[in-house]
C-alpha cells in the first residue's frame, strides 16, 4: 500500500490515540459511587433482627443528633506539628491546653494524595476519596454531586453558614444560608484574606439562627507558598487562629444548654512540605491535625499520649452521626468511636452498625464478588452477634454479662469496618491492568512502525510503500488475531474486577485485535524487507562509511532509555535521576571526542581527519577558483579551515578540552542546591540552608553575585538599550527580593517593613517587556522589510534576553545559580563544543532538550504537583487575575526547558546567519582577486 508521509502520520496519529485513551482509562481508577445523590433519601436500616419468633426491634429511625451546633474551623495547610509540636506550644498555647487537660479528643488525620484543597473538601464532606483528575478542576471547582453532609445536612433543615475559601461556595451553590467567599489563588496576601473571614465572627457568635458553622482560613497556606513552613510569618499565623480557636470555644461554653451541648472542630485540609507546596504524599503534606472539642466528652487527666492515627474520611461520618444525618451513601470512612463513647452501649452499637450497613452497601453495588470479602463477612458475623445481644437487651438482661457482650460486638463491628473501609479504598488505587497493556501494545507497535519508515518519509518523494496489504492476507495475521481473541476470553472471564475493555462489544473487541494483529504483521514485514535490501559495506576503505559516532550511539541509547524507563513508577518518581546521569555521561563522551580531535587527530586516518575540514571547504569546493587564496574576516570559520588538525588555536584548546569538566561541576552543584524526587526530598541541600534566617547575608550575597554574572552573560548580543533595560530590570529584580524580606540590602542593618513588592516587581515588567518588545520588532523587520538572517538573530537573543529576566524575576533567591549555570554551560557549549566540533542539527538541538530536562530539575521541580511553586504567579499582582497568574507560574515552572529550546533557536539562526556571512565574504574574495587579476592583464 503506497501512502503519502502526511496520510501515513495521519493515520498513525488516529491510532496512538486509541492506544492512548486506553491507556489512561486503565490508568485512572473509576471512583467508588453508589446511588445519585437524588435517590440517598431512603429509609435506614433498622437494627438486627434478634433471633426468635415475635422479637423485633423498636429502633428504626435515624438516632437524633448528639450536639446543637457544630462549628468546624479549617486552616488551611495547618500540619501535625503545628499543634502537636514545638511550635503548637509556642504559638498556640490555649489549643495545646485543651488538647492536653481539657475535654477534647485528638487525632492526627492521614489525608491521600492529591493533597490540594478542592478534593480535600470532597473527602472531609464526602467521606470518598478524589482522584488526581480532580487536580485539574481544582483550578475552577464545579458544584459537587455527590451525596455529601452538606446536602443531607440543608435537606434535613439545618441551617449553613460559611466564611472563608470560595471553594465552598462553587462546590456547594445555594447550601448556605449566609456566607462569605475569598479567592484562594491570591496567595501574597497573608493577612486581609483571613480578616475578612474573623470579621464576621463576633456577630455570627451572638445569634442563634444556624446550626452549622464552617470557617476556612488560607493565610496559613499563602506564608508556607511564599516563604517556606520555617519562615518567621509562622509563628504569629499561629497565635492568631489560637486565638480564634479561644473565642469560638468560649463563646460555644457560655451558650451551651443542659439538653445538648456543641461540637467545635479544629482540623486542616492538608499540610505543608518542607518548601512549603502541597499535592504529594509526604508525611508534612498528608498528615493533619483533628480537635474535637466539647463539653460531652470527658476532662483529661493523665498525659498526653500520642495522637491516634484516623483517616481524613472518617470525618464526614462522625460528623453525620453527631448531627443525626445520614452517612454519605459514597463515604468510605469509619465513625471515630471516642466522639460517641460516652453514650450507652445499644447507641454505640446502633452507630457502628449503621456506618457497617452503609459500607457493605457501598461494596455490594461496587464489587462482584462482594460476599467473598473478608469486610463484608466480619460484618454479617458482627451483625448476627448484635441481633442475639439487642434480644438480651429486650428481655431486660442488665447483667455483667450484656455488658461485655456489647464490648465483643463492639469490636467485631469495628474489625468489620476496617477491612470493609480497606477494600473500598484499594478499589479508588486498582489499576485496569488489561486496558493498559492493550494500549501500551497499540502505542509500541505504532512508534516502531514509524522508526521503520522515517528513512522513506524523510525522502525527497516523501512517499513509500506502507507494508501492510501482504499481511492482511498471511496465516500469520490470522493466527495472531485467533491467539489475541483467545487471550482476550481468557481474561474477561477469569478477571474478578470488571475491565472497561471487557466492558466493550465482542465486535469492538475484534476489530482491536485485528489492528494490533496488522500492526505486528506490518512491522514484521517492513524489519524483512530491509534485510532484504540491505547491502554489503564496500571493500575500498577509502569510501565513506555511515559508521555512527559515540554521541550518535550515547543520544539514541539514552533516549530509547529514558523512554523505557517511563515504564516504571519509580524511574517516574526519581526521573531527575535518569537525567542527571545523562547528562554526565554526554559530558564524559563531549571530552573524548575533543581530546580525540586535538590530539590524536594526526595519528587518525584521513577518512576521519575529513570531518572538521569538510564544512570549512565545502563553499571553495562549489566554486571554479580552488587555488585562489580567499581572504576572511577573524570571525570567520573559513579561517580556521587551514588544517585539519589546527581548527583551534592557543588558549582555546585547553578551555575547550575543560569545558565538559566544567559543565559537570557547574552540574554537581546544582544537584545539592535543590533535593527533588520522592525517595530523599525531604533530605537537607543547600538551598534550605540558604533559605533559613540565620543565613539571609550569605543568600543576599549569591543572589547579587548570581544577577551581576547573568547581566555579563547575556549582555554580550543585546544592543544598547537593551543593556540598559536589562540592567535596571536585575537591579529591580534585587529591589522586589529586598522589599519582600528575602534578601538584604548591604546597608540595611537593622529590621525593615516587609511589603508585597508590587512596584518594584510592576518595574521589572516594563523592562521585560520593553526587550522582547525590541526582538519582536527585529523579527518581524527581518521577515517583512530586510532578508538579512543576522537581523533574525539579534531578534531571537533580544526575546531570550528578556524572558531570562523574567525568569530571574519569578526565581526564588536560591535559584538565581540555576539561571547562572545555565547561561554559563549555554555559553561555553556554544564556543568551545558545538562550534569546533561541527555537530549536525539533530544531534545539538537532542543536546538542548537533555539539557533544559536536567534545569527543569535543577530548578527543584518533580514530577508531583506539590513543587510547583505557586507564589510565582502572584508576583507583581495586587489580586487574583487567572490569566497572567497560570502564564506565570507555568513559566516558572518550566523556564529551564524553554530557555533552552529557545536558545536551540538563537543557536541554529546564528550558526545560519554565520554561513550566509562567510559566504558572503569569500564572493567578496574571489571577486576582488578575479579583479585585480583582469586589472593586470595587459
């Protein structure tokens, strides 16, 4: 079949995108759901029937609540340590005295990944646990749909008030009887975010028309994005929601009635990392503080032991127990039984039971086999045992014996919710591993097929013989396609889950196992026909071979490396890893291959000592005037062209031959600047080290020293004007890091005023902007007005120049030496490797993307969301403008590879413009000695 390479990579775009959509619907677990939240209304469950004829229970309606107001304060990004160590005693003294002498119950509540705030709120209202999806709409959260305590709590008749992060509002529209949203994205503001919610308080404390109070405050958050969780804007953070947590409980005590007493509830949505991101799995990030605190419970008066450990979902069941609501019908979480410990035995039991029902419901309508599961076994065992306990109950048995009766039951109830709550919750973590194979099967064979034919597409016909209608027509294609369909049974009948790709027609499911049969049968057919055309390598040494060079075989092994280890979830965790050691090794082949040209050039056969000179001599070959000496500029490489051995002179050699030595310093102390990864993140670098109060001078210092040398650095192409405006933009780059209390001025002695810095920052802009402005200009005259290619050039580096302010702007003080470095291997690369040793296209511009890999981790940054720094959005902005904030932030975020693909651009325009100069000068040459020598003819 004879196909053009456009309707071929057409065609392969279509299939790697089925490949790819059942990839990811394997590899993201469908969520644990039961009824729509229109149809959880129904009826509860009554209590086991006791054994017997004629015994029933007279206890069928939902228990009646246990508190009169709940009000539940969520501090954002509020870690364990924060209230349960040194700095919980120091800052918030009146919470560490009640969770230690006063009548509280205290917990450390675990939360699972994604720890960012939207899919928080969904696990602590919910009871279920988001998927990472949810990451994506945490930017713009649409109005939840699930059953959730919000919802049974409005439908029940409670009344709702809410202050604090908008979030709220967008996932709860029309829930709140009053409430007061603030945007949680704006995160320089520390303090007016949290006002807004407390101003509020003391007139919301006074009256009695609400039943449930939510608080949410994000100043905590927005100190740990822009200055770490050790930053000193901490500590007062803290003593201001003490103090908070102080009044709401003493206003709750004085109100309190004999009938029912209130529940305040003390947690946060997830913790901080040491950098003071979230959204991994770190312990910082995952563990929080859980406070119940109330009159019912019981006065502390031993020590404080250590914190029991519960899950972040069990909240929304307590909390529906201690309200009377049902349980969410999607939760997966336990009822915290010291919050109801203090009722009598049949209420205990009564609510565990309940919580069990709800659980087996939910693994029933989620599981096949639900009645092999442990869970759901231990469960009806616990069940049975209840209904011979509620039938002494009945009979009025208040013995010794009932009591310790109820404790067994007790306990068996509770096993049955661990093990019910572990199956439900490994079901939102089970990959659909047949799906995945099949996809990764279709995306393997279409990447190989497309190796196979890039010699024919790249061909100046750019059409070739597609190898598939032989196939369609083998025993083999057939043989395949039966062995496929078999495999295929095999599996959807014997798997225990069901799989989506099971879950589609018998007649889909074919037509995928014949494309995969055809793909297999094609690439077979193309890897046979290129043996056969495959010739001997001719005899005469002196005919150029295409024998591949140590980068050629290094660039193609770490790249088919890298792409493979893709394939393992720890390569994915600790992916910096597999760069940094690419990188190292390109810097170790860089060497040799120098070393080889320098010195053992002479000593190499002349097939070999062709590959420096042939580029010099390539225009004096195309010309009729070979014996004429052609004069050159000193920047031009025809004058380096005079021997093979001697393409670099002095000094040069011995700079160019330290270069890769160089590189690789510059890159090992990039790797103990920022520690990233999963496996040792948590591990002290130097950028923590820099980062910490104590050491503010040495910081100041790097950060001016750091800015000085990237002015040198990138100044040398810029005109005039673009020197003076990148200039005063570093120097307003240094100007905002002073004003926010980052860095010191050298005469700034005592303590200073910190504010936002949005002048100074609004400064900077006007530069950046001024300078790619001045490149723009320069591209378009070079495309429109003048053909001249150096015009292009200078274009491209002015629009470098100016994003590399940019970035030095967004970086964080510390990282001011990975914009250094960068710049630094960028100009040394481009001097002594890539120009003396007359590297092709592909091979600089794979050199390129291995580099801005290796920055975009040298910059701090990982595979997880939780080290996207967040703050750097924000710079400059004085209130949450979505726009300008995600450009910013996704600058930052990737400004390591960016900068390097754009100076991959800079590089190849200059290197064209250079061509078209040294052309240009040897036509001068020639022209002029071809007149002079008319001149002296006679």
């Amino acid at each position: 079949m004879r196909l053009r390479s456009g309707v071929f990579a057409s065609s392969c775009l279509l299939v790697q995108a089925l490949g790819v959509a059942l990839f990811l619907r394997g590899f993201f677990p469908v969520p644990v759901r039961s009824l729509p939240r229109r149809e959880a209304r129904a009826d509860p469950p009554a209590e086991p029937a006791p054994p017997g004829a004629g015994m029933v229970s007279n206890w069928t309606k939902i228990p009646p609540p246990l508190f009169k107001k709940v009000v539940i304060v969520l501090i954002d990004a509020l870690r364990d340590d924060f209230v349960f160590g040194s700095k919980g005693k120091q800052f918030m003294p009146y919470t560490t005295q009640v969770v230690e002498k006063g009548t509280s119950y205290s917990f450390i509540a675990e939360a699972k990944p994604p720890t960012v705030t939207m899919p928080r709120i969904k696990a602590l209202m919910t009871g279920s646990i988001p998927g990472f999806i949810d990451v994506v709409v945490n930017l713009n959260s649409p109005a939840l749909l699930d059953d959730n305590l919000i919802w049974q709590a409005k439908t029940a008749g409670k009344r709702i008030i809410f202050y604090g992060d908008d979030t709220w509002v967008k996932l709860f529209p029309k829930h709140f009887v009053e409430y007061d949203g603030t945007t949680s994205f704006f995160v320089s503001d520390f303090t007016e975010v949290d006002d807004n919610v407390t101003r509020h308080l003391d007139r919301v404390l006074k009256r009695e028309d609400w039943d449930l109070l939510i608080l949410h405050y994000l100043g905590l958050d927005h100190i740990g994005h822009m200055t770490g969780p050790n930053s000193p804007l901490v500590g007062p953070k803290l003593r201001e929601m003490d103090n908070i947590v102080k009044k709401i409980h003493i206003s709750l005590l004085s109100k309190e009635e004999a009938s029912l007493p209130n529940l305040l509830v003390v947690c946060g949505d997830h913790g901080m990392s040491e950098t003071g991101s979230h959204g991994g799995s770190s312990e910082g990030e995952v563990r929080t503080p859980l406070l119940f605190i109330s009159s019912a419970f019981e006065k502390r008066s031993g020590p404080l032991a250590q914190p029991e450990h519960v899950q972040q979902t069990d909240l929304a069941s307590t909390l529906a127990i201690g309200l009377g609501l049902p349980i969410s019908r999607n939760s997966v979480g336990n009822l915290i039984l010291p919050v109801v410990g203090g009722k009598t035995m049949r209420e205990q039991l009564r609510f565990v039971h309940l919580n069990g029902f709800q659980l087996s419901r939910l693994l029933q309508q989620n599981t096949l086999a639900y009645e092999k599961d442990p869970g759901y076994e231990h469960f009806k065992i616990a069940e049975k045992s209840h209904g011979n306990w509620i039938k002494l109950y009945l009979e009025g048995n208040n013995s010794e014996i009932l009591l310790n009766l109820g404790k067994k039951v007790l306990k068996q109830y509770l096993e049955a919710l661990k093990t019910l709550s572990s199956s439900l919750s490994k079901q939102v973590a089970q990959y659909d591993m047949y799906s995945m194979m099949v996809g990764t099967v279709i995306i393997m064979e279409v990447l190989l097929l497309l190796l196979l034919s890039v010699p024919k597409a790249l061909s100046k016909r750019a059409e070739f013989e597609v190898p598939l209608s032989p196939p369609l027509f083998s025993l083999l294609f057939y043989l395949m396609c039966l062995l496929l369909c078999a495999v295929h049974v095999i599996v959807c009948t014997s798997a225990e889950s069901l799989c989506y790709f099971c879950s589609m027609s018998w007649l889909t499911a074919v037509g995928v196992m014949m494309l995969i049969s055809a793909l297999m049968c094609g690439i077979l057919s193309a890897i046979a026909k290129m043996f056969e055309n495959s010739r001997p390598p001719p005899k005469n040494p002196t005919v150029s071979s295409s024998s591949w060079s140590e980068i050629d075989v290094l660039i193609l092994a770490g790249t088919i490396g890298h792409v493979l280890s893709l394939g393992a979830s720890s390569f994915i965790e600790e992916e910096h890893q597999t760069w940094y050691f690419l990188i190292n090794t390109l810097c170790l082949v860089l060497c040799q291959e120098l070393c080889r040209n320098y010195f053992l050039l002479k000593e190499c056969d002349p097939q070999h000592s062709t590959n420096v000179k042939q580029n010099f001599d390539s225009i004096g070959e195309t010309s009729e005037y070979k014996n004429i000496d052609i004069p050159a500029a000193s920047n031009s490489k025809l004058g380096k062209a005079t021997s093979s051995s001697e393409f670099v002179k002095g000094s040069d050699k011995w700079i160019s031959v330290a270069t890769p030595w160089i590189i690789l310093i510059c890159c090992r102390l990039l790797r103990s600047l920022n520690q990233t990864g999963v496996q040792w993140a948590h591990r002290p670098d130097f950028g923590h080290w820099l980062t910490s109060s104590e050491h503010k001078s040495e910081l100041s210092f790097l950060a001016a020293v750091s800015l000085l040398m990237i002015f040198f650095l990138v100044q040398r192409r810029c005109s005039l004007v673009s020197k003076i405006a990148m200039a005063l933009g570093l120097l307003g780059v240094y100007s905002y890091r002073a004003t926010i209390g980052n860095v010191i001025f050298p005469w700034q002695h005592g303590g200073r005023d910190i504010s936002k810095g949005i002048t100074e920052a609004r400064f900077v802009y006007v530069f950046v902007l001024g300078i790619v402005f001045t490149g723009t200009k320069d591209l378009l005259k070079s495309q429109v007005i003048s053909t001249d290619s150096s015009m292009k050039s200078t274009g491209l580096w002015e629009v470098y120049s100016g994003l590399v302010l940019l970035a030095a702007l967004l970086f964080r003080p510390h990282n001011l030496p990975v914009l250094l470095f960068c710049l630094l291997i960028q100009t040394m690369m481009t001097k002594y490797i890539w120009r003396p040793l007359k590297f092709d296209a592909a091979q600089i511009a794979i050199m390129h993307y291995w580099f801005g890999q290796a920055f975009f981790y040298f910059q701090g940054n990982s595979n997880g969301i939780a080290t996207v720094d967040v703050s750097a959005g924000f710079v400059g902005l004085d209130s949450y403008v979505e726009i300008p904030a995600i450009f910013l932030t996704a600058f930052a975020t990737y400004a390591g590879p960016l900068l390097w693909a754009i100076h991959l651009l800079c590089y190849l325009s200059s290197e064209v413009s250079s061509d078209e100069k040294n052309i240009a000068v040897g036509l001068a040459g020639i022209l002029q000695q071809w007149v002079m020598a008319v001149s002296a003819t006679p």
